[in-house]
C-alpha cells in the first residue's frame, strides 16, 4: 500500500509538472537573452542607374544576432548582417563615358554590410512563431560598373561615369517570419523566410529575400 501510495504521489508530480511546465518555460521568455546565427539564401533583384530594368542575382549571406526579453511575448535586439551578391548584368543601358553619352550592356557586383535594430513577436512555449520587423543602415560596397561599348577601336570596356567602385549607404526595412523549436532552456533551432528593402543613398534601391536557418544560444541572467 505505501508503495502504491509513493507511485501515486511520484505520477501526480510527473503531471503537474508536465503542466506546469510550459508556462515555467514562458515565464523565462521575458528574462531570456540570446545570441544566434543565421545563414542564409536567397534573391535579390538590384536596380541600376542608366535603365529601367531589374538584375535578379543570387544572394548568400550570414547574421548574428542579439536579443533580450522585455514580454513573454516580445523580444528587442539587433543583428549584424552580410551578403555577397552575384554579378548584376543589364543588357542595354545608357549611361555617359567622359560626359559622352553611350549605350550598351553593364556588369557590376555588390557586398552587403547592415547594422539593424530589430522588434521580435515570439508567438508560443517550445514551438515558438515568430514575427520580426527591423530598421537599419548599412554600406553596400559595389565594384566598378563595366560598361561594353563601341569605339573607334572596336568594342571596349569602359567605367561610366558615377559608376566607380567604392561604399554607398543604404537606409534599410527589412521583415522576417519564422518557426523555432526550443531544445531544453538553452538551445534552440528554426526556420524563416526575410524580406529586405535598401533604399540607395545616391545609389539605386535594391531588394533581396531569403530563406534561413538559425541556431540560438540561451540563457538567463535573473535566474
């Protein structure tokens, strides 16, 4: 009877804590901090001056992140975030070379650096929604704009105007939803899909989405 009784006692803890314990894991939420990395792939469409047109190029890059609880619900923070674009090609601008105007196909490349505040909806306990909005700025190094034209020489490769390489600023927009699972309290792995919008300062906008993975390091300082 009093080993009954025991394993009476032992299962109704095993439940109560089995019921307790995700609001134990959501109350952490709002004393949580993380870190957290993020690869990703992706698209990104870069306008150019000189044409209407659009370049769709491939986009790899990586984040790292930082984040403190304020709600069960709601997280602040900010990431650093890289990506290497791939070669942009148009195939009919018109652009000016020596202040002379010229028409032809372009090449260019671009790098991105952006520092970003961000603001995190966290939408559930150990499979965790979430929903991120972030601004920002960032330097996008672009190379020299190549630029196939005609001469009395033949065909040539010429720099346009305004289009040497070197940094330009961007003011950056950019909106993220994922899907995280936690692994105990102090791992967690997930999936998102991100949007990005930088508008060029003296340079051409440009837009990029992506798909990524993200593994985060928890803890809890208050604990």
């Amino acid at each position: 009877m009093k080993s009954a009784r025991v394993a009476l006692l032992a299962a109704s803890a095993a439940l109560a804590w089995a019921a307790l314990a995700p609001i134990t894991l959501a109350l952490a939420d709002e004393a949580e901090r993380r870190i957290a990395v993020r690869p990703s792939l992706g698209y990104a469409d870069v306008a150019e001056a000189g044409t209407t047109a659009r370049a769709r190029v491939h986009a790899a890059g990586v984040a790292a992140s930082f984040g403190v609880g304020l709600q069960n619900w709601l997280e602040l923070g900010g990431d650093l975030a890289v990506a290497a674009l791939g070669e942009a090609r148009y195939d009919e601008v018109m652009l000016r070379v020596d202040d002379a105007p010229m028409a032809g196909p372009l090449k260019r490349r671009s790098q991105l650096a952006q520092l970003r505040g961000t603001v995190t909806l966290r939408l559930g306990v150990v499979w965790v929604p979430t929903l991120q909005l972030a601004i920002g700025a960032g330097v996008r190094n672009q190379s020299s704009g190549l630029l196939r034209g005609q001469s009395v020489r033949g065909e040539t490769i010429y720099v346009p105007d305004g289009l040497d390489a070197g940094p330009a600023l961007d003011l950056v927009v950019a909106a993220r939803v994922g899907f995280e699972h936690r692994f105990g309290p102090r791992w967690s792995v997930g999936v998102s899909a991100g949007a990005m919008q930088a508008f060029g300062v003296g340079v051409a906008d440009l837009r990029l989405a992506d798909a990524s993975l993200t593994l985060a390091r928890l803890w809890y300082p208050s604990w």
